[in-house]
C-alpha cells in the first residue's frame, strides 16, 4: 500500500494538469488530505504578463486568475489524491458561483489558495474556495468542474 499524497510540488503539479507558463498558476500544494480538502501557494510576481495591462503603474491580479489558480489547486488535489500524474487529465469549469473578491492581489504577496470539495458525483466535482494573503480573505467562490481523462 502507497502513502497518501499530502502535498505536490511543481514537478508534480505540471504531470497532473496540463497547464503551463504563463497560465499554470498554482507553485505548490500542500496539506491534501484524502481528496477532499488542499492548500495551494501561488506567489504573485510582476514578470507575470497580466501586469503589462492590468493594470500599467498599478498592478493588480485580475480576479479571473485568481478563481483559476483555486480550481488549478483543486485538480491537484483530485489528481494527486486519485493517482492521476502522467495520465492526461483535463479539467473543464462548469459554473462558478458566489464569487467576490475582498481585496487587492499585488506582486509581492503570496497567495494561500483554500479548496474543498462539497460535491462529488463520479465525474464531477463541486468546490468551495478562499484566496488569502497574509491571513486576509482575498477572493471566495464556489465551482463546479469536470475531471476527464482521456479512453485509453
């Protein structure tokens, strides 16, 4: 019998979603526990290409990326959890509701990605997240998406 998965690190990450540069957006997941609940750290830089616009003297990360940076760390946790590395896996947003956003995300601060599940139905999961910088409610939402491998 293997140990669970508690945490992934970037290697780990980029061989369960298919996400890269500039759009993987989760550095880290750690604290998995069975499935169900997960940590993701993404630390905010100013090279990230978003901040040529969003905004020029004053950037911001835009709300969007955050939201996906929680369902990135979300994937994680499934596909760590379900021993999916290496297999392909591609995850769909089916809704996002609920969503607000509490403060500003700068470069500089370091982002503390909450997910849980709260829905689980063979395919299809629902989520609850929070974004946190330094202790403080960033961003919350809560979503669906869809885990699909590919017939092999």
């Amino acid at each position: 019998m293997t140990d669970p998965v508690t945490h992934a690190d970037l290697d780990l990450i980029q061989r369960i979603i298919p996400h890269r540069y500039p759009f993987l957006l989760v550095d880290k997941v750690r604290d998995i526990k069975d499935g169900k609940s997960a940590v993701g750290i993404k630390n905010v830089t100013f090279n990230e290409p978003h901040f040529q616009g969003h905004f020029p003297g004053a950037p911001i990360m835009p709300g969007v990326t955050i939201v996906e940076a929680m369902a990135q760390t979300a994937a994680v946790m499934v596909g760590a959890h379900l021993g999916l590395a290496d297999k392909n896996m591609l995850v769909y947003f089916m809704s996002i509701d609920g969503c607000k956003f509490r403060r500003k995300v700068v470069p500089g601060d370091v982002l503390e990605l909450h997910v849980e599940v709260t829905k689980e139905r063979r395919k299809i999961y629902k989520f609850r997240g929070e974004a946190f910088v330094e202790g403080e409610l960033a961003a919350e939402a809560e979503f669906t998406a869809m885990m699909d491998l590919p017939q092999e």
